[in-house]
C-alpha cells in the first residue's frame, strides 16, 4: 500500500520524512501519557530495560542498514550521472569526424537527448509519467545511434576509420550508461523495508515516551534532540532513495547541467 502510494504520488515523496516525523512524535507522546496514567494508577511500576534495549538495539540494527543501502542506491545514481555526462561530452566531441551536415544533425539529437534526460523527473507526478518520460529517452537515443550509425558509414574518407574506430565505441557507450541510469531510476528496496523501520521508530519512541514518564526524567532538551535526530535521518534516508524529488536539483545533475551549457 505504501510503495502503491509512493508510485502514484511521486510529487508528494518531499512531504513523506515530515509526515514519519511527525507519527514518531505522535507516539512518544502517546507512551508519555500512558506513562504518566500508569503512576497514577499503579503501585511500583516495572519496566524491563532488556526488552527495551532489545528493540532499540533492533531499531538501530534496521536504521542502520537502510541507511547503508540508501548511501549505496545515492552513489550509484551519482556515478551514472556522471558518466552519462562524460560519455555524451565524449560523442559530443567526436562528432568532429563527421561531414558537416551529419555533425549538425547529431549535434542537435545530442542536445535534445540531453534535454529530455533533465527532464525525466521535472514533469513527472506518477510512475506512469516517468514511465512516459523514460520512453521519450530511450527514443531520443535510438534516434541518435541511428543517425551516428548511418553518419559513419558517409564521413570523409580522411577521419572514416577514427569514426569508426572511436565514434562508434562512444556511442555503444552511451547507450550503456542512459540504460543503466534508467535501470537505477525506478530502483528502489521494497517498501516493508521502510514500513518495519518506521514500525520500530515508533515503538522506540512510544517507550521512549513511557520510559521518561514512569521514571521521571523528563529532560525536554535530551527528548528534543532524540525527537530532532530521528525526524533527520529518515529525511536522510528518503532524500538518498529519492535524490529528484528531495534534493537540490541543480545540485544533483550538475554535471549534465555543465555538459548543457557547453553543448549551446
């Protein structure tokens, strides 16, 4: 249901790590005042610190480790971007050993390629419509190897074999890497991964909140800080899984963003 929400709704995946936030927060309260009902109605409360340290060892094991695959998924993403960019800056360049009408041509495609590879996330509300613009760069590129393809075979005599032997490998190239970088954005780790995460964070917080209450150390400053760390790291960790949609985007295709102003 989550991971339906999440494919439906990509424009609102920014407002998801506050709303998580704020169901922690709703929690610690709510095992806050249960402890608060249980002094006034109890004798000699008990808690059990092993059962308590179970779940926030377990909390910390599952924070952990969704927090290492996002890291990973954000540094797989960055990569491919960049060697998109380095592989379209390469094609780009070596268009050179092309007849100049030919060149022209490319050169345009390339640079409505690139257009339409910075536009794969702009417009898209749905998965249907990232779906959509995903097809419209996997058509753009099959239309740019074609060109190059037919190109090489009518360059001048003078740089056909420097076509052949670099411009085609570069193009092989590309392909490869815009592929990849589609693969990686609909790549995600399943959604009851996050779900039991967030299961645990709240447990965590509603006997956080009991905790502080039956034992009376209510220390707003140490309950803020927790409240204030926990809300951070699942922005973190949406922002890493969700890097379009979260971050800056300049910040996140700024090589392909340098890459267009060269190719003017």
């Amino acid at each position: 249901m989550f991971n339906s929400w999440i494919t439906s709704h990509l424009d609102l995946i920014k407002f998801v790590p506050y709303f998580l936030s704020v169901g922690v927060i709703f929690f610690f309260v709510i095992g806050w005042r249960y402890g608060k009902f249980v002094i006034r109605n109890a004798k000699g409360p008990i808690i059990s610190h092993s059962i308590v340290s179970a779940i926030f060892g377990l909390s910390a094991l599952v924070l952990g480790f969704t927090f290492s695959n996002a890291a990973n998924h954000f540094g797989d993403r960055i990569s491919n971007i960049r060697s998109q960019a380095a592989s379209l800056e390469q094609v780009y360049i070596s268009t050179a050993y092309l007849n100049a009408h030919d060149r022209a041509e490319v050169q345009s495609s390339l640079r409505e390629l690139l257009k339409l590879r910075l536009q794969e996330f702009q417009s898209a509300r749905t998965m249907e419509d990232l779906d959509a613009n995903l097809q419209l760069v996997i058509t753009q590129l099959q239309k740019v190897n074609e060109q190059i393809t037919l190109a090489i075979l009518r360059a001048p005599s003078n740089t056909k074999e420097l076509a052949d032997k670099i411009l085609r490998p570069q193009i092989a190239n590309l392909v490869d890497v815009i592929n990849v970088g589609i693969l990686n954005a609909k790549n995600h780790p399943p959604s009851i991964v996050q779900q039991f995460l967030f299961a645990l964070l709240c447990v965590g917080a509603l006997l956080s909140g009991y905790a502080m209450a039956i034992e009376k150390e209510e220390d707003l400053l140490l309950t803020g800080i927790y409240l204030a760390l926990t809300g951070y790291a699942l922005f973190i960790i949406f922002s890493l899984e969700f890097p379009n949609q979260l971050f800056n985007y300049d910040a996140v295709n700024s090589d392909l963003l340098r890459l267009q102003s060269v190719m003017q």
